[in-house]
C-alpha cells in the first residue's frame, strides 16, 4: 500500500513537471506564433543603425529650398518673358522708321533752303508734308534728338569734326549734320555732330 501511493505520488510530480516545463521546441513554436519580443540588439548594433539613418536623413534633398528656387526663377522667366514681349512690340517698326528718317532730313533740308520764301505756297506745302511726317513719328514713339550746344556723348553722337569755337566750349556739340532720333526713349539713330575744341590759340 506504501508503495502505491509513492508511485501514485510520483506520477503526479511527473505530470506537473511537463505542464509547467515545455519542450524548447514548444517555447520557440510559442514565441513565433504570439508575436514575442525580439532578441536584444548589441549597443554596437544599435549605434551602427542610428548613424545609417542619420546618413540617409543627411543624403536626402532639401525639397523646400528646391521648390521656392525653382519658383524664384519661373517667376524671373516670366518677368523676362513679359519685358522682352514688350520691347518687342515698342520697337517692332524701328527699321520702318529708320527708312523714313532720310526723307525727313531731306525735307528739313529743303526748308532750310527756303528760309526767305516765305509765303510761298510751295513751301508752305512742304512744310506741311514735313510736319506730317514729325507727327506720324511721334505717334510711334520716335522723337528728335536735340543736340546743338549739348555736351558730347558718344552713346547719342558720332563726331564728324572737332573745330575750335569762341561761343561754345570744349566738348560741346557746335553744329549738327545729321539730327538724331530716339525711339521710345532709346536711341534709333545717332545724331552726326561736329564738336568744339575750345577758344582758338
């Protein structure tokens, strides 16, 4: 009867211990299935992940900085595009207009040459032709350049001569052979001048 129990009492030790200590085999089938936690990482494992995505928030572009360059130059295309439309328009008929400047000079030559004539009706029909074509000039945004008594600049004049003067002083234009034009404020063609050198020796 002793004996029985004591078996009894070792089969019941038995079964315990396998309820309360499973096979490895059945720890690992656990941990996989339960979503366990993960191994513990080494610190020189952990370091080396942090520096790659240090070094991969560093590689990657600035897409701010990026996008607000690429709107500051499509915003200056568009100004230069605009500006260079404009000019277009304000100087598409400068060749027209060079090719008439000849005429006006001729005309301007002829009343020149008919100062005391007066009340010819000749005259006063050129006259009218040559103011005509002054006014169609500039209702196209072509004015005459004043020139006489100015100091010489060579963005505006071409000198022809250079003569010495008791009225005018060094460096100013005494006489005018070809009057210039501007076109809407820039020049279309340079007025053709003769400068004074000064009082004669």
């Amino acid at each position: 009867m002793e004996d029985e129990s004591k078996d009894l009492k070792n089969a019941e030790d038995l079964q315990a211990s396998e309820v309360t200590e499973p096979p490895k085999d059945a720890e690992a089938a656990d941990f996989h299935e339960n979503g366990g936690e993960q191994e513990a990482q080494e610190p020189g494992e952990e370091a080396g992940v942090a520096e790659k995505a240090e070094e991969t928030v560093e590689d990657e572009p600035d897409w701010k900085d990026r996008y607000m360059r690429t709107m500051a130059d499509f915003d200056n295309f568009r100004k230069r595009t605009a500006r260079d439309r404009e000019d277009l328009v304000k100087f598409a008929a400068s060749d027209v207009l060079k090719d008439v400047l000849p005429t006006v000079d001729n005309l301007a030559r002829a009343l020149d040459g008919a100062k005391d004539k007066t009340d010819d009706p000749f005259v006063d029909g050129v006259k009218l032709v040559y103011d005509g074509l002054v006014k169609a000039l500039a209702d196209h945004g072509a004015t005459p350049l004043d020139s006489i008594g100015e100091p010489f600049d060579a963005n505006f004049h071409e000198a022809l001569a250079q003569l010495p003067s008791e009225e005018v002083e060094e460096g100013h234009v005494i006489n005018e052979v070809k009057r210039g034009w501007l076109l809407n404020g820039k020049l279309l063609r340079a007025a053709q001048v003769v400068v004074s050198s000064g009082k004669p020796a």
